[in-house]
C-alpha cells in the first residue's frame, strides 16, 4: 500500500472514480510487476495502460466502479479509504480475471472499443494472463474473514458463468434460473466489493453483511441495465457492436423474459433463436423488437429499479457516515442511470 494517499473527499462521481484510480494504482502496478514479462504485457494492455507493442496508451481501462465501491464503503463505515487500497485492488483484479475468460467464452473480439486481450494475444496466453490476474488477487487478500469472502466469490462466479454457458444451449431458460445466474456472476463481485471495503473498516460482521447486501443487489440492477444495453445500447456506450449479445444469442435477463411470455412474440423470438444459422442485420433488428413487444425489456428495466431500492435500504440500514453515504448514492445513481 506504499505510495497511496488519502483524498478529499468528494460527490462527484468522475471524482471518485480518478481518486479510486489514483489510491489503487500504484498497487495495482505492483502486482502487475511481479508477473512473468509477456503475461503482464497482456494485462496491462488489457488494463488499458499500454498497446499491443507496450507503448503508453490513453485511455482504453475500465471506471474502476469496483474498486470505487470498496474504497466508499470504507469511507462509509467510519474508515480510511487507504485502509481499504490492498481489498480493491484484490476486487479489480478479480474483476478483470472474469472479464478475459469471459470474453474468450462469449467469442467477444471488442471490449472498451479495443481488442480484447485473446483477440489480440491469443487464446492460450489471454487465458494464462487471467489464471494469473486471480492468483495475485488471492495473493493480497489470503487470510480471515476478507478471503475466505474472495474465495466464495469466486466459486460463485465460475458458478453463474457455467449456468450462462449452459443457457446457451438451451431455449427453456425458466426466469428464476437467469436470475440466480446474474445474482452469481454480477451481483456477488459488488456484494464481496462493498463488504470488504466495511471490513477494513473495522465494523462488525453484521454491518459488513449490509453493505454486502448493498453491494449485492446494486451488482443486479447493473447486470439487469447492461444486459438491456448489450441489446439496445450503441457502440459508443458499450464499447461492443449493437446487437452484440443478440448475434450471440446470448440468453440474457430481457431474453429470458421475454421467452418466458405466453404471446405470439415470444414464440417468434424462441424460433429466432432456435436457427442455426447467423442472424443478419435486419433479423437481428427484429428480434430486439420481439423481446420489447414481449415485455423482456419493461421486466428488466423494473427489477433493475427494484434491485436499485433494495441497494439502498440496506445502505441506510447500515446507518453510513454523510460522506461515505454520499459517494455511495452518487455511485448508485451512474451504476443505475445509464439507461433512460
């Protein structure tokens, strides 16, 4: 945790965002340097930090949501966001672990308008560069209560990315299924996030599990508005081609709620999905335009508020210090807020 400092605090959400940035960087640049010189060319491209050659690159990363998360709740719980640097660093790097396997998974060649590391590396060594990422991040955060939560995080990522594999295969995908599945894969990074960030703090187990349970349900309302936008969202808020989950067929939350409708759309759209052959442009159009007709789009825009409500009242519960209740609620609302 050399090298950190503690910042003003602010509201400000794109402050918050560089000021986690700038507290988790220089471990998070740490980490990195102990890695075998090609796996750490991979992640750091992958960071955004530099191109495929190592040259310097701008821009390119993530927000660092995570991390941002970690360090208010911190602040939230009565602590100092330094105190809390090593556990959102940890975060991150699960984080990104998740995001290179899943983007080797889901066959996903863009991500932040970029390659993504197998698009650029290659399989093998894009997969090596996310075992790598996870092990480090056990590394930082081995012992007591703060690793065994990684460590039941994790296995609950792999659990919700095997059920999303799984659902590819299949069109019978029943609502409680795709829940739990966003519950697993999204939900549960945000809840250890949150919940780590109190820990540091010094709170008591049962404060922590509010946050946890803070971070857990606003890690559902994101996933529930990002699955809305991998179907409506344009390239330049996504980073991804529009459609993109759709050309996949991806059965995500909208999907599968829309599937789930007893009307002549969702029929429509279950044969769409059944083909085997690629959707064009055109059939791709249409078949967003079934899962809105199908009320896919209304079911998932409700929960994610639903989700976003819950987030909050264990926020409150949790009985937050004003400035740490602040960022929170600024957090809450860009998590919350990127779709209309």
């Amino acid at each position: 945790m050399s090298g950190t400092t503690e910042l003003a605090v602010t509201s400000n959400v794109e402050s918050i965002l560089s000021d986690a940035r700038s507290l988790i960087q220089p471990t998070q640049r740490a980490a990195l340097d102990t890695l075998p010189t090609e796996i750490r060319h991979v992640a750091g491209f992958h960071l955004g930090w530099w191109d495929t050659t190592g040259r310097a690159a701008a821009g390119g990363g993530g927000k660092s949501i995570r991390p941002a998360l970690t360090l208010a709740c911190a602040r939230a719980a009565g602590g100092a966001a330094a105190a809390a640097v090593t556990a959102a660093v940890a975060v991150e790097l699960v984080h990104d672990f998740s995001l290179m396997h899943d983007d080797i998974m889901d066959g996903d060649a863009t991500r932040r308008h970029r390659p993504t590391a197998w698009a650029a590396f290659g399989v093998p060594r894009a997969l090596l560069t996310g075992d790598a990422l996870l092990a480090l991040a056990l590394n930082l955060v081995s012992a007591g209560i703060p690793g065994a939560a990684l460590r039941t995080l994790i296995l609950e990522l792999c659990a919700g990315q095997s059920d999303d594999l799984t659902f590819e295969s299949r069109v019978d995908v029943a609502l409680p299924e795709s829940s739990r599945m966003v519950e697993q894969k999204t939900g549960a990074l945000f809840g250890v996030a949150c919940q780590l960030g109190a820990l540091s703090a010094g709170v008591e187990a049962h404060i922590a599990d509010l946050y946890r349970q803070f971070g857990r349900h606003l890690g559902i309302a994101f996933q529930m508005i990002d699955d809305i936008l991998g179907i409506w969202g344009s390239e330049s808020v996504t980073g991804k081609p529009i459609y993109s989950d759709l050309r996949s067929r991806k059965k995500s939350v909208p999907v599968v709620a829309a599937m789930s409708a007893n009307t002549a759309a969702a029929r429509e759209l279950a044969e769409l999905y059944r083909r085997s052959a690629a959707l064009d442009d055109s059939e791709l159009a249409h078949a967003a335009e079934l899962i809105e007709a199908a009320g896919g789009r209304v079911w998932a825009e409700t929960e994610a508020d639903r989700h976003r409500v819950a987030a909050l009242d264990a926020l409150a519960a949790a009985a937050p210090t004003q400035d740490g209740l602040a960022q929170l609620h600024a957090l809450t609302e860009l998590v919350t807020s990127r779709v209309s």
